[in-house]
C-alpha cells in the first residue's frame, strides 16, 4: 500500500514540474512606449495564459531557450501553446529585437493554426528568430513563425529553423506562415533553412498564399514528403499574389514547382523589380511557377558568384554572399541576425582584453570574417589598430563591448545589442568606430565619447537616430534649454536653437559653443548615446544666392552657397563616394584646437574621410545642388585616417599665420603638390577660403580669380613655382608671425617667402617672418617654390619663376637676383652722374644672388646696371 502512495505522489509531482503554467507577468504595460519586456520563458507562458494581453505591444530583450518546452502538456510531450487563435486571435506587436527563441516543442495533433503566434490579424511580428523547433501536427496552417494570418498582418526580417512534420490531412505548411488570407499581408526580408516533412500545400516561406506580397526572403531548406502543390517559395499560390527579390537554394521533390506551387497559374515579377532567383542545379527539371522574365534559375556554382546574378539585384533585395556565411549562399543581410547555424564565439570572461585566449569558448575567434560573436555578460574590449571583421554580434543585457580610440570594427552581418557599445576616443583625437551592413536590432545602444575643448565652439553631428536637439545635451537638469550657444544655419545666416524638443535629422551639422551657457558645460570626454543610423538624406538649400544662400565670404565667391552637414554614421563618412550634383569636391572643418578652419579637397589630398560627428561646410555650386540616400553600407568607411580632429596630407605645404598679440588668432592655407594640376581653380583639387570673422587673420593663396584655402598646384623638378599669398586681418596694429608648419613631403620643396611692400625675401625653411600690418594686404606676398634634394647652400638660393633679373633694397643690403635661366656677367653701382661705386664681376647664374652691403652709400639716388655679357644692359633706380 505504501508503494501504491508513494507512485502516486510520484506521478502527480512530475505532471506539476513539466505542465505549462501562468507564468510571471513581464515588467512594461503594453503600450507602444511601454512594451511588455520578454526575456524568459516565464513570460512567454503569461502571454499564453493571458488572452487579453494578445493585442499588446511585445519586445523581446533576450534569447530563451524554450527546450522545457518538450515536456509540457497533459501527457508530458505536447509542447507550446500557440499564441492566438481562431477565438481570441493576436492582434499586437511582437518585436523580437533580434533575438532568438530556441528549441520550442510541439505536438499537438488536435490544434489548428499552430506557430510561435497561432492566429495573426492586422498584427505585426518582425525582427524575430524561432530556432530549431521541434513541430508534429496533425491538422492545417502550421508555420514556424505563425500559423494562420490574415487583414494587414507584416511578418518581417524573422528567422526559422528546426523541423516540421505533418500527416496527411495537414495542408498549408510553411516555413515562415501556414496559412496567408487577405491582399493586406506582407511578407519581407524572412529566412528559412526549416526541413519540412509534408503531403500538400507546403511552402519553404508560406504554404497557401494567394493574395499579398512575398519580398527579398529567401529558403535554403528541405522539402519533402508529397509532390501535391509544392513551392520552394509558396506551396499554394494565385495569380493575385505578388513576389519578387526572393531566393531559393533548398531542395523541392520531384515533379513539384521550385518556387510556386500554382494551380494552372503563373506568377509575374513587378515592373522594375528584381527577379526571383533559384538553383536550378539541386532541382534540376523542376519547373519555376513564373512567367517568363520573373526569373532566373543558376547552377550551383554560378549561385554562388555575385557576377552571374542580374545587374543590380543584390543592391535591390538587400541580399549578400559572404564565404563564411551560409555557405556562401545569398542571405537577407537585413535580417536581424546571421543565419541559423552559422559558428559563435562566446565571450566567458569579466572585463578584459580580447585577445585574451581564456576569455573565449574555443580561444580567440579567427578567421575574414570572424564567426557570430557573442557577448552574454561581462565587458571585453577591443584595442588593435588592425580592422576587425565579424560576421555579427549580439550582446546581452547588461553586458557590452568596447572599441578603443585607435580600433575599428567592421560587422559583415547585423547586430543584436540588447546592452551598450562603447566607441572611445584616445588623446590623440584617434576615435573608435563602428560599421555594420545588415540590421540594427534590440534595445541597447551606441555610447559614443568625445573629447571636448574649454570655451571653444566646435562642429557636430549626430550618429544616432536621435530627432531633437535635447540629444546633444547635458544629462539631468544641468542642461541649458535656453542656451544661447547652439546654432544650425538656414542658408543665410545662423539660426539659434533654444529648444530641447527642437527637432534636428541625421546629415545635419551645428554649431555649439563648450562652457558656461553653451549646449553642454563640461569639457572633457563626453559620452553621446543612441541608435546607429545607417543612412540619411541631405536636403542642401538652393546654391545661388539669389535663391537665398548666402556665401560665407565677402571675397570674389559671391554666386554659390553654404550648407552646413554632418556626418551621419557610427564610421568615417568617405567623402569621395558621396554622389553630389551641384557640390563642390572639397570641404572645410573648424578645429576647435587652433580656433579656426582646415580645408580639405576631396579630390585625395590627405584623407577625404569625415570622422563620427563631425560637421563640415559645403559649397553647393549650382541652384539644384544634392546629396541624398547616403546609406553606411555605400559611403561608411574604417580608415586609418579617421581622427576626432582632422589633420594629415600628402606632398603638401602648410604656411601658418599667428597674430603675435594672441596667439590664439591664427590661420593656415595649404599648398599641395598634386601632377596635373593647374594655376587656376581646379574643382577636384582647390579649396574655396572661409574668411575668418572677428580679429582673427585670413591667410589664402590666389590665382587671381578665388581666394583659396587648398590650392593644388604641379611644382616641377626644374624651375620654380610662384604664387601669390593673401592677408587680411582686422587688426591694423601688432606683429604677425608667418612660417611653416612641420608637414610629411614626398620630396623636398625649398619655400621662399617675397614680401613685395618691403622688398623683402626669407626662406621659411630656415626662419619665420615677423611683420606689421596696417592694411588688407590681399597681394603683398609671393610664395617661392623649387622642388628637389636641396643641401645647405641651395637654401640660400631665390627661386623666382618668369622674372626679369630683381632688384631688392631693404635696411643695410641690396640683393640682385639673376631671371630664370639666365648669368648675369657684370654687376655695377653707379651714382646719377655716371661715377662707378661698386662692381661685380663674377659671372652670377640663376642658381645664386648677389648680396652687397649699403653703409657705405650716403643718402641718394643711385643706378644698378646688369649686364648679360651678350651687350644686354638693364638699369634699377634706388633711393638710399
């Protein structure tokens, strides 16, 4: 009798450990910006044992690994519950966020509509995976995803696998959904490599569909069991439905259709869409279900070539082929995450170092790509300088990763951040960045750090997808809603923004002020968070000014305008792939660390790649100018040249002007060494000049018709180059400073400066050239070039190119410089009633000058003769 109670207690024990329960109600209350937060299987049995919950709004924050599933059921092994049904259907939002629910079990042969979600009406599941399900059933409208759907429901960028078997009264078996009912429904970015056991009206991504839209999804699975309406898309389908960018490489049976599954009807691609794509190597024999032109079929070879795919087709659907990747099989990059089955690295340690080997199942990931790296808790952080490439992340709650300044990481695949990314920023201005090219998925965020300089106004965009000015500022109630210190521009003229609500778009630059009323007050490094954009538009303001945007200057550019961008992306921003009409190909930036403006070309001087939120001017050209649809996939970049400040250049000479009275007051222009250049303004090359507002000096060359910032110029082996050097200054008293500064040349170039109102040489080499100003100077100096391996004698040589032979007098010395080309023979000083002073002798050739000493000559009015030898004379006048 004692063993009798005994089995009986036994047996009511296990049925209550394995019965599905009421599960634990999630925390959100199911609204749109409270969701219910899903991230164990808990609450997933409160939503099933919650109907009235049904019409809620869901995101999962977590995988769950739904195994327990197996046991559950009166009899121990019935499994899940579907979410909605014919009674009470699921009329909500359920976003996975990326993540995955694995191992669900079922076998319910009474249930009909049987999924994840077993009934959908007008609802929405998107960025869902359901792995390696476990399904029998023994009725209609089975779906991995969901069972039956109908009204408007939109199942997008979900992933299924695992195994579905069905007896021979079950139809409308699917992959992705059982059953399709209604024009409404839509069907996008959905993978499937499920196996499929089934008799009729079997579908790789939907069994019965006859209405709606089936787009950019693709099944690389298994069917099998029955040769009755099969489709490696759709297994019964209409002449009603519409489908197209999709993509099979799974295996149908034999005498069935490898796409559709029709009733004497054949599918027709849209107009300008792309086409359907299958092998036709794994099936061969096996007729489409299109019509002519709605598809292709390739072998399996050429399936894995991009080449051999239609123009354009992988741009259109969003599909990719990667090696490491789905065996090299096109796969939805917009899917939230990487196939099913592809191989992960599991981080196992704290905090630390990931190349640590112990932090990792399996040591290190290798390999181009790295494989999935997964992140279920701790902090690792990733600090070399060589380009990492991963083939997707996903990082749990309350774990993250962090990418040092000098570090770059590029995602072949998509991220599921249900937890934080850190983009540092070193001292040296090297910031970390981030590029991905498939989806964004889960709640977590970018957190990106910049260092920001004391009472300086600084440039700045915005990464994320925030869409008001309160983004940029300070956190709490230090904030200044009312800063009078952050400003867009409207085309004509800076517009302050004083609102938090504000509403600011990605593509769009600032100007803000760091300090006591600015847009924030501490400097320092400063942490920006969001969601990653990953494109944007620019809508850039007519270019002519009488279309309302005003130059920045008042010099000779006075019929193109402004627009002040950003860059929009987590990475550098590559300059020279944006598609611009009526742009300019350069760009300008304020460095808050010199207080004044760099300019840059596009053309490829130094680096054209724009770093994380940084804003730069534009110069639209025409009255039509644009710059639109930027996605990161196309302009983002990981170059080694991205820094917080930017700073660089190839075979370039960078002259500086400082006023002496405050340093800070300074400017620089470039000239660069680019062959096949020319003197006047070449768009590709030259940089338009800002001229600086305020006290601050302007320094630019010229070639007669712009001011330039950046003037690219061909400096040639033999001969010299000269130009003229422009300066304005609002100060009309003090002394300014101008030299060089220390820039990487291929070659060495010898730089002589001309002041022409004092007569005056100096080799900027050597020394910098200490002046007064009382006046706009816009022609007073010319700059001197020679290129070549110069020694210590050439630097004293003067390189004047198509010159007559000069004369320089200036305080104790005169100077007499041969023309190019030229050896002058004699050299004489004569008063004005012919009597000879001095006399040189020697012959002087181009390559010297000749330097005399003044102190002997009282004061008067004296003659220089030049002779070239041949019976050439050349007389200077000169008041001593």
């Amino acid at each position: 009798m004692k063993k009798i109670i005994l089995l009986w207690i036994l047996f009511l024990g296990t049925n209550s450990i394995f019965a599905q329960g009421a599960g634990i109600q999630p925390s959100g209350n199911g609204t749109s910006s409270e969701p219910y937060q899903i991230s164990n299987l808990t609450h997933l049995e409160w939503i099933i044992a919650n109907p009235t919950s049904w019409d809620k709004y869901f995101v999962q924050t977590a995988n769950i690994n739904a195994a327990a599933t197996s046991s559950w059921g009166t009899h121990l092994n019935e499994g899940w519950i579907p979410i909605g049904n014919s009674t009470t259907k699921f009329t909500g939002v359920y976003d996975g966020q990326g993540f995955a629910v694995s191992n669900l079990s079922m076998n319910r042969w009474q249930i009909q509509n049987a999924g994840f979600i077993g009934f959908a009406n007008n609802a929405t599941i998107k960025n869902l995976q359901v792995l390696e399900v476990d399904f029998h059933n023994y009725n209609s409208n089975i779906g991995i995803i969901c069972g039956n759907a109908e009204g408007t429901t939109n199942i997008s960028y979900c992933v299924s696998s695992g195994s579905l078997t069905l007896n021979q009264n079950a139809n409308s078996v699917g992959g992705i959904l059982g059953n399709a009912s209604g024009s409404g429904i839509i069907i996008e970015y959905c993978f499937s490599s499920a196996s499929i056991n089934a008799v009729s009206w079997a579908g790789g991504i939907v069994g019965n569909m006859g209405l709606g839209t089936i787009r950019f999804s693709a099944f690389t699975g298994v069917l099998s069991g029955g040769t009755s309406l099969f489709g490696g898309l759709v297994g019964l389908s209409g002449a009603a439905l519409i489908a197209y960018g999709n993509y099979v490489s799974g295996i149908v049976p034999s005498g069935t259709n490898v796409l559709f599954g029709n009733e004497g009807s054949l599918i027709v691609a849209p107009a300008n869409e792309p086409i359907n794509v299958f092998n036709n190597e794994l099936n061969p024999g096996v007729p489409c279900g299109c019509a002519a032109g709605s598809t292709v079929g390739l072998s399996s070879t050429a399936i894995t070539d991009p080449q051999e795919y239609p123009a354009s087709w992988f741009e259109q659907t969003g599909m990719a082929i990667n090696q490491d990747v789905n065996n090299n099989l096109p796969f939805p990059t917009n899917s939230p995450a990487p196939p099913p089955g592809q191989p992960r690295s599991i981080w196992i340690g704290g905090s630390g170092n990931w190349t640590d080997a112990a932090n990792w199942t399996g040591g290190v990931p290798t390999g181009t790509p790295l494989p999935i790296v997964e992140i279920p808790s701790g902090n690792p952080v990733f600090s070399t300088s060589t380009p990492l490439d991963v083939a997707g992340i996903i990082i749990n709650d309350g774990a993250s990763l962090q990418i040092s300044g000098n570090a770059k990481v590029n995602v072949v695949g998509s991220i599921v951040n249900a937890g934080n990314i850190v983009l540092d920023e070193e001292n040296d201005g090297k910031v970390g960045l981030l590029r991905f090219t498939g989806a964004y998925s889960g709640g977590g965020l970018v957190e990106m750090k910049r260092q920001l300089i004391a009472n300086r106004f600084v440039m700045i965009s915005t990464p994320f997808d925030a869409n008001t000015a309160g983004h940029f500022g300070e956190v709490g109630t230090s904030f200044h809603p009312n800063a009078q210190n952050f400003f867009r521009w409207n085309g004509q003229d800076y517009v302050n923004v004083t609102s938090n609500s504000s509403s600011i778009s990605p593509g769009e630059g600032f100007f803000g002020f760091v300090g006591t009323a600015g847009f924030v007050q501490t400097t320092g490094k400063r942490s920006f968070s969001g969601r990653p954009n990953t494109q944007a538009s620019y809508v850039l303001p007519a270019g002519n000014q009488t279309a309302s945007n005003h130059p920045m200057q008042a010099g000779s550019i006075t019929d193109n305008g402004w627009n002040l961008v950003g860059n929009p992306f987590s990475c550098g921003l590559d300059f020279t792939k944006l598609e611009r009409t009526g742009v300019a190909n350069s760009f300008y930036i304020y460095n808050p660390a010199t207080d004044n403006y760099t300019y840059y070309s596009g053309g490829g001087i130094t680096s054209a790649v724009i770093p994380p939120m940084q804003a730069f001017w534009l110069l639209a050209d025409n009255a039509s100018p644009s710059i639109a649809n930027l996605t990161m996939n196309q302009v983002g970049t990981l170059s080694d040249n991205v820094s917080a400040q930017f700073r660089g250049g190839i075979n370039r000479i960078v002259l500086q002007v400082v006023d002496q009275t405050d340093s800070i007051m300074r400017d620089q222009s470039v000239i660069a060494d680019v062959f096949g250049t020319s003197d006047s303004f070449d768009a590709e090359w030259d940089a338009y000049k800002f001229l600086n507002g305020g006290l601050n000096p302007s320094l630019f060359t010229t070639d007669k018709q712009h001011y330039l910032a950046n003037n690219a110029t061909e400096i040639p082996f033999s001969g010299r180059k000269s130009m003229e050097l422009g300066f304005k200054s609002a100060r009309h008293q003090g002394v300014f400073r101008l030299g060089l500064l220390p820039e990487w040349m291929t070659e060495t170039v010898a730089v002589y400066l001309e002041d022409t109102k004092l007569n005056k040489f100096i080799n900027l080499h050597d020394n910098q050239y200490f002046f007064t100003h009382d006046t706009n100077d816009v022609g007073r100096f010319i700059v001197h070039l020679h290129k070549g391996v110069l020694s210590v004698e050439d630097y004293n040589d003067i390189s004047v190119s198509e010159k007559s032979t000069r004369l320089w007098v200036y305080d104790e010395f005169a100077y007499v410089i041969p023309a190019f080309n030229s050896t002058l023979s004699d050299v004489v000083i004569l008063s004005v009633d012919g009597r000879r002073i001095f006399e040189f002798q020697t012959p002087l050739h181009e390559s010297q000058k000749l330097q005399f000493d003044l102190p002997k000559l009282n004061t008067g009015v004296y003659i220089l003769r030049i002779s070239d030898g041949v019976g050439n004379n050349t007389q200077y006048k000169f008041l001593r």
